[in-house]
C-alpha cells in the first residue's frame, strides 16, 4: 500500500498539492513519506491562530487541487478531504496532502476502484460509511464532492461538520438517518443562501446527483465573487 501511494502522489503536479520528495527510514522502526514543513501547520491550527485570515482563498486553493486531481487522466480520487489534511503556506495558500486513501479511478463495471475503509466519518458520504460489504468501501469523485462540501463548511465557519454533536458514533447515526450538518449552527454569513445551498447539493444521499467539480468550482467563484463585492 505505500508504494502505492508513493507512486500516486509522486506523479502528481499542482501548486495546491504538497509536494512529495521522496521516502525515508531514518525516523524509526517505519518508513515515512518527506514532504515540505509547513510553519502554519493544518487550516484547523492556521485558522485557530489567525481567526480573521482569507478563508475564501483557502477554500479556493483546495477547491483547484480537487479539480486538478479529477482531471487527470485516469482521474484520481483523493478519499479523505478535511482540514486536517489541508497544511497552509507562509503566503496563506491552501495545499493539499495524504494521499493515503487516495486511488486513480479505473473506468470498469463498478465505475471505481475499492479500498478498506479509513476516512473520517464527519466528513465521509453515506455510501462510504455504510458500504453494503462489510471490508471495503468505495473511493470515489463522487465522495471526495460531499467532503469538499464539509470542508468548504469547516473552513468558513471554523467549525467541524455536526458541530454540537461530540459522540463520533452519534453522527454516524445521523447520517444513516439522512440527516446532513444544520446552518442554524453555523454563524457565518457566508454560508447563507446560495453557498449553503451549493453545500447541500454536494451532500445529496444519491452520488450521481452531486455536482461535479467543475461545476462546484463555476458554481463557487461566481458566490465567492458576489460575497466579495457585497
């Protein structure tokens, strides 16, 4: 599996993706991927130290790397989109890394590749977290469109999604009711009207309903834009 994901992400070339030098067993008894250090640390640490920094530009810079990702040829799915793995340059430029669950999606009968299940269930789709096979569960553009619609909402509001509820087992319980994170908890104005609406298209329960991501970028710029110039 790791040299799996060594050969996907060394391939990959965009300046909102965290560069890939190589590997190394010098830290300890395993092998660690080297990648650039990055002072800010992730978005959640970035936003929690500079509050008033440029979420949109943050969100913007994800947002290329995941058009870029499902642009290639074959597409490449990324399968674990949240802020924890969005690391933020000394300019405040978003990059994207850990591509450990991340997969190029192979154009067979199932439309994907499969892989075990390792996500993180506040960000995930329903079809992942609830897979009809027991040890497997797809990685998909589709899925990587619902987590981008949860980061979107926890880089803006600087608040994870289901915020008020504590107990991961809880949220899974849920999203297996179809429920989705509530604006009323989120207190950004940004998030209200067509950005938030753009969201819930995103979290729809059928994948093939979700946008795709050019549409999602088209779609985001033009609310971004407005809210700028409001």
């Amino acid at each position: 599996r790791l040299t799996r994901e060594i050969s996907t992400w060394r391939n990959l070339d965009h300046p909102r993706i965290i560069k890939l030098y190589g590997i190394s067993s010098s830290f300890g008894k395993f092998p660690a991927l080297v990648s650039p250090w990055y002072n800010n640390g992730d978005a959640r640490a970035f936003l929690r130290a500079h509050p008033n920094a440029n979420r949109h530009k943050l969100l913007r810079g994800v947002v290329a790397a995941v058009q870029y990702l499902h642009g290639l040829q074959p597409a490449v799915a990324h399968g674990d989109i949240k802020a924890a793995n969005v690391l933020v340059q000394d300019d405040g430029e978003a990059c994207l890394g850990d591509f450990g669950l991340s997969r190029f999606i192979q154009h067979v009968s199932t439309g994907f590749t499969t892989t075990v299940f390792s996500g993180t269930p506040r960000w995930m789709a329903p079809e992942l977290l609830f897979s009809k096979n027991d040890d497997v569960a797809p990685v998909t553009k589709e899925g990587d469109v619902y987590a981008l619609g949860c980061l979107a909402l926890e880089l803006v509001s600087g608040m994870q999604p289901f915020t008020s509820i504590k107990m991961p087992g809880t949220v899974l319980l849920k999203i297996a009711q179809g429920e989705r994170p509530n604006a009323k908890e989120y207190n950004s104005t940004v998030l209200k009207g067509d950005l938030w609406s753009l969201l819930e298209l995103c979290w729809d329960k059928d994948p093939e309903k979700r946008p795709s991501i050019d549409v999602v970028v088209k779609k985001m710029e033009a609310i971004l834009e407005a809210h700028h110039h409001a």
